[in-house]
C-alpha cells in the first residue's frame, strides 16, 4: 500500500491507496501514528484511493482517531467511495469520525 502525505497548515491529509486489511494495515498504522507523534493533531483521511477497508483498516482507523482526540485534535474521513462509507455507517463509526465529500469540505471542519 502507497500512503500520499501532504499538509495543508497544521493539517496533514493522508491518502491511502489500494487495500487497508490484513496485509497493509501493520504498515498504514505505523505511518499513521508516526505522524501522531510528530505532534500532529488534525488528520484528514483522503479515502478517494482506498479501494477495501478490513476490520484491521478499521480498529487502526479508531486507533488513530482516538490518539488525536486525547490530544484535543480531530480525525476527518473523506472522499469514501459508497460501499466503504456503508461500512463506516453500518458500524456506526460515521456517528464520532465526521465524513466529508471532500478534501475541500473536510478542511472547513477544523
């Protein structure tokens, strides 16, 4: 799995692209949380590359969410593709992680 990283002021958007399951959540977790502890604290989740999430993609996914949040930050999904974001609802993740259309619209929400 490739993993873009841009900022855009204190905000860093990362975009996974392929598959985040079994395989290349260890690897997505890692980049993840090193960007946490770089002391960022504003994540958006560019998800317009992500082709499948696993309950793996997802418990790293919470995981990172819940870094920021203790460090009073906020985590924002973005561009899911349909059957992704019926994951998300399914599992009621979309009631803490705000969803936006886009990259544009998750950056107004910080």
């Amino acid at each position: 799995m490739e993993i873009v990283e841009k900022r855009e002021n204190d905000i860093c958007i990362l975009t996974p692209v392929g598959r985040l399951d079994v395989n290349t959540s260890e690897s997505f977790r890692e980049h993840l949380l090193q960007v946490i502890s770089d002391g960022t604290k504003n994540i958006i989740l560019d998800c317009q590359s992500l082709d499948y999430i696993s309950s793996g993609g997802l418990r790293v996914v919470l995981e990172g969410a819940k870094r920021v949040w203790q460090m009073e930050g906020k985590m924002v999904l973005c561009s899911l593709k349909d059957y992704i974001k019926e994951v998300f609802e399914v599992i009621q993740f979309d009631a803490f992680l705000p969803i936006a259309e886009t990259v544009e619209e998750a950056l107004v929400k910080f």
